[in-house]
C-alpha cells in the first residue's frame, strides 16, 4: 500500500482516486496509470515528470523518488491540467481555421491579379469578370476580419458593454429594415411577431447584432419564396426568442456543433454564400454576454428554430 497525501482536494474527487479504508491506513489511488508512475520512480530512483490521460482527464504529473531513515518514498504532484489543454486545443483549431479562411481568398486574389497582369486587362469583358472575383473574395476577408475582431470584442471586453432596457421587437425591426435587400431578393415573407412588452438588459446595438446573424442565416439557408418567423414565448422571468424559418434545415448530427467558431455544415455552400462560419458562435457569445443562453430545433427539408433565451427586465 502506498500513503499518499492530496495537498488539492479537487484531485479526491476525480475518477480514479477515491478515498478507500484499507487496514488502518489509507489507500487513496486506484488511478492504473498514476500507481505505474510510482513504482517506475521507486524502482529507477529517480524523478519523473509526465503527463497522464485517464478517464477524459489530463493530469500534469511530477513523481520524485526519496530516502528516510526509516523507509523509502516517493511525492507525486498532481495538477488537473484538462481544461487548460482542451482550451490549447481550441486555439490551435480557431488559429488554423483563421489561416485557412484567410488564406483561400488571398490565393484566390492573387491568381486572378497575376493572370491581369500578364495581360488578361486587355479583354474588357475578362478583365471585369476577374476584378468582380478579386471585389467578393475582397468582401468575404473584410467580413471574416469584422467577425473575428466582434467575437474577440465580446470574449474579452465583457464589463465594457453598457445595459439598458432593450425593447427586442424594436430592435428586431431594425435589423430587419438592413436586411430588406436580402430579403427582397429571395423573395422570403418575414413576420415580426415578437411581443411589444418584453424588454431585457442589453446593449441595443448587440442584440441588434444577434438578429442581423439570426435573420441573415434563416435567409441564406432558405428556400426562394420561404418564410421567417420571429415570436417570443414568456416564461415567468425569461423570454425566448424564436427566429424560424421554412428552410432547407440541418441534420441532427450537425446540432451539437452549430455555434462552434468556424463550424460548416456544408463548408461549400456556406463559403459560396459569403458565410465566414463565425455568425452563429456570435450570436452565443452575445446571449451569453447578457445572461442567455441558445438552442437550435431543426429537421431536414423542413427548417430550423433557433432560440435565444433572456432573462426578462420586470417593470
């Protein structure tokens, strides 16, 4: 048996190291790959330092052998390093898809310029066909950069935002007056009817971002001549509200990872339309950034329900 004694009590409580009366004393570790440590450092003497994944953790482990005058030991140092290495595992993916995404359309530009260059400007009509190529590929960097710089605004200047008493469905008009043009375009009925009464505590241009976002999604993945609905369902001291629509919907296994930064469900489409794949993840961080939370029913063929819920202001 070996004696060990947690300076962290968070690490009693982790799979693998519960507390166990053993004949008087205390056998605290059943962890396979923790005990393996202990005598891989007893047996060679010396100092270990390793990192262990065990039972969706990450242990960060530091194991140093010691000699008494009565026996012989080791100290284990354990740290729960999980969550700081699934955040490193964010990064990376966030910085890669940023390399990606930035990088297609500047390959794209680049083609195009070199082909003018090399005297494509001469031919009126090719000459205009590549520089409206190089205009939107032009646009969708400048809208990836705005979504990056807004998502990295809310994540990180929370206390910045000033709150006030937010009339949504005013709000809401208001996006969809910048929306018209869009939704002229495809033709699609939009039906306001989110309750006058409700007010929440917000900053009026944020929530007036997480419509843009809603709206602007429900239009691009909709069907020619579909319809969008916005209504509010109230529940004592929340409100949801509801951005449906009659379009071409999302599959089931895609639902969990919709407001992941950067998450396509189709990754083609979804450039084709100008998407930069950070609308939704947005839209999260602003529910989030005013006590909200967000959820997504939808079925194939049929359209989606997003759901944005607040705490209401009571009068």
């Amino acid at each position: 048996d070996y004696r060990i004694l947690f300076a962290n009590e968070q690490i009693k409580n982790l799979p693998g190291f519960d507390m166990v009366e053993s004949g008087g004393s205390m056998s605290l570790i059943r962890n396979s790959s923790v005990l393996s440590l202990i005598e891989t450092t007893m047996s060679n003497k010396n100092t270990i330092q390793k990192e262990i994944n065990s039972s969706d953790l990450i242990l960060s482990c530091f194991s140093s052998y010691f000699e008494l005058e009565d026996g012989n030991g080791v100290i284990v140092s354990l740290q729960n390093i999980t969550r700081m290495k699934n955040l490193e595992r964010v990064r990376y993916e966030f910085v890669s898809n940023v390399t990606h995404d930035l990088n297609t359309p500047l390959k794209s530009i680049k083609v195009f310029i070199e082909t003018l260059k090399e005297g494509a400007i001469r031919d009126t009509v090719t000459a205009m066909k590549f520089l409206n190529i190089i205009e939107i590929e032009s646009e969708r960097l400048g809208n990836l950069i705005n979504d990056i710089l807004t998502l990295s605004s809310i994540e990180n200047d929370t206390d910045f935002y000033p709150r006030e008493s937010v009339n949504v469905r005013s709000i809401a008009n208001d996006a969809l007056i910048l929306l018209s043009h869009s939704i002229s375009e495809k033709d699609i009925t939009v039906a306001n009817n989110l309750d006058s009464s409700v007010m929440i505590s917000a900053d009026s241009d944020r929530l007036k971002q997480l419509f843009i976002n809603l709206v602007d999604n429900s239009i691009k993945y909709n069907v020619n001549g579909g319809s969008v609905e916005l209504f509010t369902v109230t529940n004592e001291n929340f409100v949801e509200i509801h951005v449906k629509d009659s379009g071409i919907g999302i599959d089931e296994n895609h639902l969990n990872r919709l407001f992941e930064r950067f998450y396509r469900v189709d990754k083609g489409r979804s450039r084709e339309m100008g998407g930069t794949g950070l609308g939704l993840s947005i839209v999260k961080h602003i529910a989030m950034l005013y006590d909200g939370s967000v959820s997504v029913i939808s079925t194939p063929g049929e359209g989606s329900d997003f759901c944005i819920t607040f705490p209401i202001v009571l009068a």
